[in-house]
C-alpha cells in the first residue's frame, strides 16, 4: 500500500501531520504511523514517537503502556486509511477506472517510496517476524486490500480475480521494494505504466 497499507490514490485524505492534529491520542497515533515507516519498529522508541507527536513522553502512558499497543494503533490507522481509500476509490464510474487510479495513487507515491518503501508493506514484513498476533493484525490489513481488488476483477469478468488481484499488489510491492532498494523512484513510474496497461487489456477483453 502506498503511504498508507498496505498504503493509496492521489486524491486520498492525507493524514495531517502529527501535531496539527487536534488530540494527543490521534497525535501519537499519526507519528507511530510516520515514525515505524522512516525507522521500523525495531528501531524506533517511544521517546521518538512523543517527539513526533510533540508530546511529552510521560503523557504517553496515559494513553499506550507499551510499544506494541502504539505499533497496533497503527494498524489500525492503516486499516482506516485503506478503507477511506477504496471509498474514494468505489466513486469512480467502472472497475478498471478504480484500479487504475489505485496504480496512479501508488505511482504518486514513488518519491517516499524511494525514501523509505510501502509504508505497510514494510511495516507487514517486519511484523512478520513476530509471533505476537500483531503480524496476523497486519496480514489482515492487506488482505482487505486484495479483496477489495478481488472484487474490481470480478466485476471485469476474470473468472481468477483473486489471484489477479494478488497479482497487482504483488507487483505494487515489488516495484516498492525495488525503488526503495535502488533509490529509484521511477521504477514506480515504468512498472505502474506496465500495470495499468494490464489493466487496459483486461478491461478490452471484457468488451
């Protein structure tokens, strides 16, 4: 997903920053989210978070106990980020059209991208690693995602639209993955073009 589960389209609500928000719960929330995509979890503490937030550490507590509930907040700031997305997404006139501009979002995305990788994509990898519950949390997020574009793909009449759908946020990750590595943002640019042409075929197939 691009900056939000997972990461997004390119006229998606942007999370304000973090201390333009109104209370120091969505505060934290919205620096946990910013500050696990730049550093990770492992790296990151919650001191940097109450920085971000700009909110003195202590008030932290009275909010999240721990590290991982602050980690599992936002997950869930993700889930609400993907779910305001695909609703912006389903106001579009056809499938191909939502998918499409869920491929221009990601491309709109390239240069943090490049910077720091999927921002729930990076952060579902790292999770993995755990056996916690929070990697099934995470697992969860981007799984609604590949229903949601299940669907798209269903609507366009493939008979495999699951896995067609795995296929597309396969390749957002990967070409994520790939400009995050190189430093190369328009490698989200060549194969955001490739994945839309796909598109362009399936949906001439379907007519």
């Amino acid at each position: 997903m691009a900056r939000s589960t997972a990461s997004t389209a390119g006229d998606r609500p942007e999370a304000a920053p973090a201390r333009k928000r109104s209370g120091k719960r969505e505060r934290l929330i919205a620096a946990t989210t910013d500050v696990l995509h730049r550093q990770g979890v492992e790296k990151t503490t919650i001191a940097d978070i109450a920085q971000a937030a700009d909110v003195p550490v202590g008030n932290v507590y009275y909010y999240f106990k721990t590290k991982d509930q602050l980690v599992r907040a936002a997950i869930g700031e993700h889930r609400s980020r993907l779910g305001a997305l695909t609703g912006i997404l389903d106001r579009e006139p056809d499938p191909a059209a939502r998918l499409k501009a869920l491929i221009a979002g990601w491309v709109d995305q390239r240069d943090v991208a490049a910077r720091h990788g999927c921002p729930f994509g990076t952060l579902a990898s790292e999770l993995d690693k755990r056996d916690d519950g929070l990697d099934r949390e995470a697992a969860n997020v981007m799984r609604e995602l590949v229903d949601w574009a299940a669907v798209q793909f269903g609507a366009l009449g493939r008979e495999d639209a699951h896995d067609a759908a795995v296929a597309l946020v396969a390749g957002y990750q990967g070409m994520s993955l790939l400009a995050n590595t190189f430093r190369d943002p328009e490698i989200m640019t060549v194969q955001g073009a490739r994945l839309t042409a796909w598109i362009d075929e399936i949906a001439a197939e379907e007519k």
